[in-house]
C-alpha cells in the first residue's frame, strides 16, 4: 500500500511539474506584452487618387461629367460679367466735354458722369464649413481601440473573452464632395499588446497563438482593396455607412475580409467611426492549445475597429 502511495504522489508530482513547466515556459515565452517600437502605418498621399472598380468608374465619370457642365456654366457667367465690366471701363474712360461758350444767363453746369467700383456682396448666411478638397486623416493610436471577442466555455460557463489594444494606426482619406476618390490605408495593429485581463491567457496568445512575442509576427496588417456602397455626398455631423474590402494578414497566411464601417465627419479636422466584421481564426492556420478547464472555444471572432482620426494639415 506504501509503494501504491509512493507511486500515486510520484505520478502526481511528475503532472504537476509537466504542468508547471508548461506554464513556465508560456510565461517567460510569452514576455510582457510591451511594443518593441511606436505604433505606425504606410502613408498616403492626396495626390494620387485610388485605383477603382469599373462600378466606381461609371459613377466617377459621372459626376466629372456633371462637374463639366457645371463649370461650363460658371465660365459663360465669368465670361458675360467680365464684357459688362469692359463696357462699363469704356465709358468711364470717355472724355468729358465742357462747352466753351455759354449763355450769359445760366450757370454753368459740368458733367458728373464717372466709374465706381462695384460693392463687396456680403454673404447671407454662414454656412457649416467642410473640407472642399479631399483631405487626409490619421488615425489617433491611444484614442483609438482594437477588439477581438470570443466566446469560451470555462468551467462549465459560457463566457465571452474580450482582447484590446490601442496599438492601431492608419490613414483615411475623405472627399465630401465626392466620396469615390476617399482611400482607406493600411491598418496597422500591434498584436504583442492586446490583452484580455488575464496575465497568463495573454502570455498564451503571444507564445503560442497569434506568435506575437516574435518580432516577425508582432504587426498584424489590413490592406484594403475596396470601397462599397459609399454615400454620395458626405456631411459634416451626418453618419454614413460603407463596406471596406481587403485582405487580412495573421502570422504566414493574409485572406480577404469584409468590414461594415459607419463613419462622421465630427468636424472639418476630425473623423470618427467603427469597422466590424466577424472572421474565423481557423481559416488562418490559428490553433488554440487545449485547456483541461476550457470545454470549446468560438471559430467565429468578431474584429472592432473603434477610431478617431484627426485632419493632416498639408
């Protein structure tokens, strides 16, 4: 019975040290969760206009043509006012004659006839003040938030886990006056610091899920390809909707995913929105490792980009 005893605590001792050395190495594996360098994102340029779809084409050249039209129009009243302004030079430039003689009786009486410029026509209204030109913002890291949420069952419970980081840059280009030219740039997340309030899943993810701890896969990057369904005009204080397309990379595999965006013009020098779209980790090669206490775990995680993006002063 000694020996039974002697085995059982052996077996147990030799578990628990299996266990522990596990979770040692997920520790130390899994490091702090520190950046190694500040957030950042490739830029974009205003000057180059994006590469559309033939639908976006239809309705670009569209709008140009309408756009032609119009300005056709403003140059016929550029061209009408600027002949009434010669004729009325003509005339203040006339000589004025004075008679020599006059009758003796009446006074004499010398013409007035002179040129005054015409007054400043004064506006009648204030209107709300939007970017006349396409303008560029940049997503604010801190301000902004990224979140991935999953659904486990621990001990029984279903439960939802919740990951977030406020390592997240890009840029956005907006065009009110015609949102087909706006861009989305690459978004840039740093997976090494999302956190889900517990120190050892955290360190978990980072060793031995999303990688991150490793300096190749630390970023995680969303190229878009493709804006859908956007607005026609774009409002300052108005919210409008849109579906960003484009490809999603994690760890060696990039496959392409569809956010449902709702954005603002909160002012002239901000943007504000949020981008969701639900994936599938397993469609990225992404494992979990088994837990004696996790039942399951979720395939589907919904993806959250909240953001605040401020105006790039050129």
């Amino acid at each position: 019975m000694r020996d039974l005893r002697l085995i059982f605590i052996a077996i147990l001792s030799l578990a628990a040290g299996i266990v522990l050395g596990i979770l040692g190495h997920i520790w130390f594996a899994g490091g702090p969760g520190a950046p190694s360098t500040a957030i950042s994102a490739p830029t974009l340029d205003l000057n180059l206009l994006p590469t559309y779809n033939p639908t976006q084409s239809f309705g670009l050249a569209t709008q140009v043509n309408a756009l032609n039209q119009q300005n056709a129009a403003l140059q016929g009243t550029v061209d009408a006012l600027s002949a009434a302004n010669d004729a009325l030079a003509t005339v203040a430039a006339q000589p004025i004659i004075v008679p020599t003689e006059l009758p003796t009786n009446a006074p004499a009486v010398v013409p007035t006839v002179g040129f005054t410029s015409v007054p400043a026509l004064e506006p009648t209204a204030t209107l709300t003040p939007v970017p006349v030109e396409r303008s560029l913002y940049r997503i604010v890291p801190q301000q902004s938030q990224v979140t991935f949420t999953l659904q486990e069952t621990r001990n029984g419970t279903l439960a939802d886990v919740v990951g977030t980081t406020g390592e997240v840059a890009g840029d956005i280009i907006v065009d009110p006056g015609n949102p087909t030219t706006s861009q989305v740039g690459t978004i840039r997340i740093n997976a090494r610091t999302l956190a889900t309030g517990e120190e050892l899943r955290d360190r978990a993810i980072r060793a031995q899920i999303l990688l991150s701890e490793e300096d190749l896969y630390e970023f995680v990057e969303f190229v878009p390809s493709e804006l859908r369904n956007l607005p026609p005009t774009i409002t300052i204080g108005q919210p409008y909707t849109f579906e960003l397309v484009g490809n999603l990379t994690l760890i060696d595999t990039t496959s392409e995913v569809t956010f449902s965006v709702e954005a603002m013009l909160a002012s002239e020098d901000q943007l504000i929105g949020s981008a969701t779209s639900t994936i599938r980790y397993f469609d990225w090669g992404i494992t979990i490792p088994s837990v004696p206490e996790i039942a399951s775990i979720s395939p589907d995680v919904q993806l959250t980009i909240n953001f605040i993006a401020n105006r790039v002063q050129n």
